[in-house]
C-alpha cells in the first residue's frame, strides 16, 4: 500500500480545517473590530471638530456683529478675527480661514498665514454657495500636495439666507488612520501568534485523533495478510476508542471466519487432492478456472494449458453440447481414443448458483471409463459367444432328435449316429457349462486353492510323460528342463488343469511331424515356463486375444476340435491367484510359445494348505 504523505494525511486535513476556522473567526472580529473602531475614532475627531467650530463661530459671529466707529479706534474685524483664530488651538486644525462676503481673507491660521490675510479666496464653489446660499459643507478630500486625507467644513457665520462671512477649515485625518494601520499591525501580529500556536495545538490534537486510526490502518494491512493475532490500543471511551474496540471485535469474529474457511478449504482441498474422479470448476462466462490434479492427469495437459480456455473446447464438446450450455447439463461420456489407445471419459456437469440464483458456472467431475466400457463390452461379447456356443449344438441336438422322431431311430444303422452326434453335442455343452461355471467362481473369489509346496520341474515332466503316452507318433515332445529342484506354492489340480490346456492347444494345433518344446527358467526369483510348439502361429495384433473368454484365433478349427474357448482364460485366471503372470509370442506360419511365472519359495518350510 502506498504510504500517504503528510499534506494528503488526515492529520493535516484537521490541522488546515482548524487553522481556517481560526482564520475566519479572526477575520470576522477584526473586521468588525476594525469597522468599529473606524467609526468610533472619525465620530470623536467630528465631536471635537464641532465642539472647537460651535465656540469659534460663536465668537466670530460676535466679532462681525460689533458696530465700530470711524474714528478707527478700536481693534479693526480683521484684527479682531485674527485674535480669536490665534486662541484656536491648533491641534485639531490643520487651516483656519475666515472670509467676508467678498471673498477677502480677514483671518488665517497655518503655516502660510501671513500671506495670505487680505487677499481674495476665488473659485472654489463651497465658498460661494456657502455665501450666496448659506448652505454648510462637509466634505473628506486629499490634500494635491501632500496626497494625506482631510476633512473640509465650509461654515457661513451669521444668518443662513445672508451670512456676514465664510469659517472655511480643514482638519487631518491621517492620526485617525494611523492609529487604525498600528492596531491593524498589532492585530495581524497577534493572527500570526495566534496560528502559530493554533498549528502546534492542532497538530497534537489531531495526533490524538489520526494516531488510533493510523493503528487501525496498519492492523488492517496485517489483517490483510492473514494475520489476526494482532489488535489496536485503546485510548478512551469516546467514540474513536469505540471505534477502536469494535475494530477489535470485528478482528476477533474475522479471526474465526478465518479459520473456519481455512479449514473448510484444506478439506475441500484434501478432498479433491484424494479425488480418483477429476473435479473441473469454470466461471459464469464457461471458462476453467480450477482443476484438480486427477482432472489434468485424465486430460493429460497442464493447468496452466487450460487455464481461461473455454470448457467445451477443454473436453473436446463441440459436437456434444450446443453452446448455450446453462440449459444442457447432466452427463456424457467423451471418446480420447487415438490410433494407439482406446480411451474413453465420462463427465457430470452440475450448475452453480449464487444466492440470487444467477448463473456462476460449471462444476465437472470427470471419471475414466475406460475399463467399465471395456467390461461391458466384454458382457455384451460375453452374452453373444454364449448364446452363440449354445446355440449350435442346441440346434445340432434339436435336428437330430427331430429327424429320431419323425422315424429315424427305427433305422439300426443311422439311429446310433445319429444318438452319438447327440451325446457328443451334450458332452461339449456340459463342458461349456462347467468351465462358465468355474470362470464365474474364479471372478467371484469364490474358488480355493489348495496350496502345497511342489518340486515344479517333477511335477512337469510327470504331466509331459501323461502326454508322451498318448501322444501321436508324429509329434515330438523336446523337454529342455534343468536337472534341479524348484519349489512353489501351488495347487496342483489347478495348476495340472493349465499345463494340460496349454499342452493340448500346442498338440492340436501343431503339424504333422511337428516338434513341442518346454522350458524351464528361473529368473530373479519366479520360474518362468515356457511351452512353445510349431503350428500356425498367430497374426501379432491377435496374440494378446488368446486369453480372452471365447476368443479363437481359427474359429472353425477350434469348434471343430472340441473347445470352447475357454480354456486359455480359465488359465489365466489361475495363474494371476498364483500371483504369476501368463502372455504368449507368436509369429505366423512359425508356430506360437506359452509362458507364464510363478514365485519360487526357499527349500524350508511346510505345506501350506
């Protein structure tokens, strides 16, 4: 996470929102303030204004009333003037004029005074309506010269409608501005002593607040790691300390979500890793999003191949399932088969829905069954060789005893063959029944054995002398076993019942003249058999068939010569309860060998039985 800095922090949020506070509440009482106080100090210098003009045109208006002889004794109004202006003081004014009716100055007070007592004060109109009309003016201007703020009273002295003179004056404003810019500066001093100290203490108030919620931050980034071991310090009972404790709360109730989705996903986890059937998950848009290792294993690629593709391209479904797959589910068996295995895939789809109902993808379990379509197609051969087996000899019998009935069995010469035909054809299915009978056992486990501890090579040649005496004189037996004991656990009826079979098979089916040949091995601890004859052979893509129930490598021959077809599978399941393994080689026109192991044992040791 990024960490953020201090000018995008809440604490500096608090701080600035602080300081702005601050800052409007100062503004707005020194703005008042300053309005105030303004006003209160033009009010005060307009008060002494006018208590100052209220005696000066009182006396001035008496100087212009007083009757004066023409002998000239006395003070002259000019005179006269000029002394009460010279009692003003002049502090408060800046120009001090007095004015008869034709503009002449009768009395100055200011710097240039002197100058200008006598002579004529034209064009200014305040003067002259103040004259002609009587009328006062007030007026606030800016002295040309020295640019600094007055405020000019224009007064008439005497009556109104026909004054006797003009009190012209001006008086400074700049102290009253002056005061106003040093409070001004005292203020804005005062604002920035203010923020500074409103900086330090929002900074510490606003760590006490962004401190808990900096904690919580941090916890949280813990938290998102899995780690809930941790919790935030409390601080207090308001509302960030109950802030604080629910965190903690929430923690703790997260914690044991936690770990009960943990476990429940290690179980589920366990279960699909133990899974012999291969579990596919997808998304709502349909494509593969989790697979198990079973499911790889079945399809044969690697998860990251299939991650993101579309299921139905994933089980090759294009031709099985339309896309609009939300409304096809249920089960289907897929064909992997290439040219050099057979290989088949049956697979359940199942929807997922969210609470809602909505659509949020496949669930797939996918199972090889490939032996199960195997053995049922081995049932099915199974149903149609027997019934096959049955048949013909059922209709052989039921020809012949038709033919007895109808008259036959009173022919001396053709009732006896045709009753041998008949016994013949029972005798073969009472063979068929019995080794259906026996295989039926053997797939069941239903069959003992009778386990003993067996001299093989004395047992062997105690079976090929069997042989030897029946034998015909054109075939010839070649024994090639070594003049040594090897000992196994066996039952000899079963196992005789094997060597006879495969003995049999090699003597019909081997050639006038034509040489059988046994061996025996030892290899790393199984003895190895091998009985190979000269006949026929098998064609290579046959060989592997021979133990199959029914199978015939030369159909007519065999039916011909009695068998069953059974023979070679009863023998192989023999063999596999000794925990031996049988196969044959062939190759056409060259005659075809039997081998089949079993496990040696030590010289010690008793019969088992």
């Amino acid at each position: 996470m990024k960490k953020v800095g201090f000018f995008q922090s809440i604490r500096f949020k608090i701080v600035l929102i602080y300081i702005l506070l601050l800052l409007l509440a100062i503004q707005v009482i020194g703005s008042y303030f300053a309005i105030r106080l303004e006003e209160n100090l033009k009010k005060n210098l307009n008060d002494t204004i006018e208590e100052r003009i209220e005696g000066l045109s009182y006396y001035l208006e008496q100087a212009f009333q007083k009757e004066r002889s023409d002998d000239e004794e006395g003070p002259t109004l000019q005179e006269d003037v000029q002394n009460i202006l010279n009692r003003v003081d002049s502090s408060v004014f800046s120009t001090l004029q007095v004015l008869d009716r034709q503009y002449r100055v009768l009395g100055a007070k200011n710097e240039i005074s002197s100058n200008i007592v006598g002579s004529r004060k034209t064009g200014d109109p305040r003067i002259t309506r103040a004259l002609i009309f009587g009328v006062e003016e007030n007026s606030t201007m800016r002295d040309p010269e020295t640019n600094k703020r007055m405020k000019v009273r224009v007064l008439p002295i005497g009556g109104e409608e026909d004054p006797d003179g003009i009190l012209y004056l001006e008086a400074s404003m700049e102290d009253v501005y002056d005061q106003m810019g040093n409070i001004n500066d005292i203020f804005a001093k005062g604002t920035v002593i203010a923020i500074a100290i409103s900086i330090v203490l929002g900074i510490l108030v606003a760590r006490t607040i962004t401190k808990p919620i900096t904690e919580m931050r941090k916890q949280a980034k813990i938290m998102s790691t899995g780690d809930f071991s941790q919790t935030v310090n409390v601080y207090g009972t308001d509302e960030i300390g109950q802030l604080a404790m629910t965190f903690n709360d929430m923690n703790d109730k997260l914690k044991q979500a936690h770990n009960t989705t943990e476990g429940e996903r290690r179980k589920l986890s366990s279960v699909l890793s133990n899974m012999s059937d291969g579990v596919i998950a997808t998304d709502k848009e349909g494509k593969v999003s989790l697979m198990n290792e079973p499911a790889l294993q079945l399809i044969r690629k690697e998860f990251e191949e299939v991650k993101g593709q579309p299921l139905i391209e994933v089980l090759h479904l294009e031709d099985e399932i339309d896309d609009d797959m939300q409304a096809d589910t249920g089960s289907v068996t897929i064909d992997f088969s290439d040219d050099e295995e057979f290989f088949l895939i049956k697979a359940n789809f199942s929807v997922i829905q969210d609470e809602d109902g909505n659509f949020g993808g496949f669930i797939t379990v996918i199972s090889d069954v490939t032996e199960q379509e195997k053995v049922e197609q081995e049932r099915r051969e199974f149903v149609s060789n027997v019934s096959h087996e049955l048949r013909t000899p059922l209709t052989t019998m039921r020809s012949y005893l038709e033919a007895l009935t109808d008259g036959a069995w009173e022919d001396k010469e053709i009732a006896p063959k045709f009753l041998d035909v008949t016994q013949n054809e029972t005798d073969r299915m009472i063979r068929l029944v019995n080794d259906l009978l026996q295989l039926s056992k053997m797939d069941n486990k239903a069959t003992d054995l009778y386990m003993e501890r067996v001299d093989f090579i004395t047992f062997f040649h105690h079976i090929i002398d069997r042989f030897e005496m029946n034998k015909a004189e054109e075939i010839t037996l070649d024994r090639r076993l070594p003049n040594k004991e090897f000992f196994v656990w066996m039952d000899k009826d079963k196992l005789t019942q094997v060597v006879d079979n495969i003995i049999s098979n090699a003597i019909k089916y081997s050639p006038d003249g034509g040489r059988i040949t046994f061996r025996v091995d030892n290899n790393r601890n199984r003895l190895t058999v091998s009985i190979a004859d000269q006949g026929m052979g098998i064609a290579q893509e046959k060989v592997d068939k021979i133990f199959d129930r029914f199978y015939r490598a030369d159909k007519a021959r065999s039916r011909n010569l009695g068998g069953t077809g059974l023979g070679l599978a009863i023998a192989k399941e023999i063999i596999e309860a000794h925990h031996g393994h049988i196969w044959a080689e062939s190759k056409e026109g060259k005659g075809t060998t039997v081998h089949f192991t079993l496990p040696l044992i030590k010289r010690s040791g008793g019969d088992k039985r």
